[in-house]
C-alpha cells in the first residue's frame, strides 16, 4: 500500500509515464475524432509545443483514404482552423525514430 507522502508504487509510477508518453486528445478533438473513427486504424496525438501547434496523427488502410480524405475535407470546410495534410509515411507512429 502506498501511504502519504511517500514515492508511488511501480505499477503507479508505470501508469503515469504511458499517460505522459502517449496524452490523450482533449475534448476539442471529439468531433473529428468519433467521425473518422471508422477509417482510422491507429491514432496518436501530439501536444503542442514552442514551434509546432497540436496535432491529430492518424494511420488509414490505403482502401479508406479516398473515403477519410473527403470526409476530413468535408470537417475542414466546416473549421477553417483544421488543417488536412498528408497522406504521409507513418513516421508519426515511430516516433522513437525522429
């Protein structure tokens, strides 16, 4: 048991790094997010920093791109603050290797 003031177990300590490593995306993304839920196979976000704004990665099947894209398009009409790029490799999901 942990008592107060004192350090956090292993597994808490664990639990924490992952929540650090991998933030989840703020409620501002749930919109596009339950959206494109669908076509997207895996997600990771990325918290803004000094010189980049926040950023939504997702990795789609090459047979949902054309489907994503206009969808995306569709989100993005609707919030000109949204920016679509890509498709790009998924160097975003290997972000080790940056």
């Amino acid at each position: 048991l942990r008592q107060s003031g004192s350090e956090p177990s292993g597994t808490e300590y664990l639990r924490r790094a992952a929540r650090i490593a991998k933030p989840a995306p703020p409620a501002a993304w749930r919109t596009l997010r339950a959206k494109l839920a669908p076509l997207v196979s895996a997600e990771r976000y990325q918290p803004a920093r000094a010189v980049l704004p926040e950023a939504l990665y997702h990795l789609v099947a090459r047979d949902a791109v054309v489907r994503y894209t206009i969808v995306a398009a569709g989100l993005r009409h609707a919030d000109a603050a949204l920016s679509l790029t890509g498709p790009w490799p998924p160097f975003a999901f290997a972000p080790e290797m940056l």
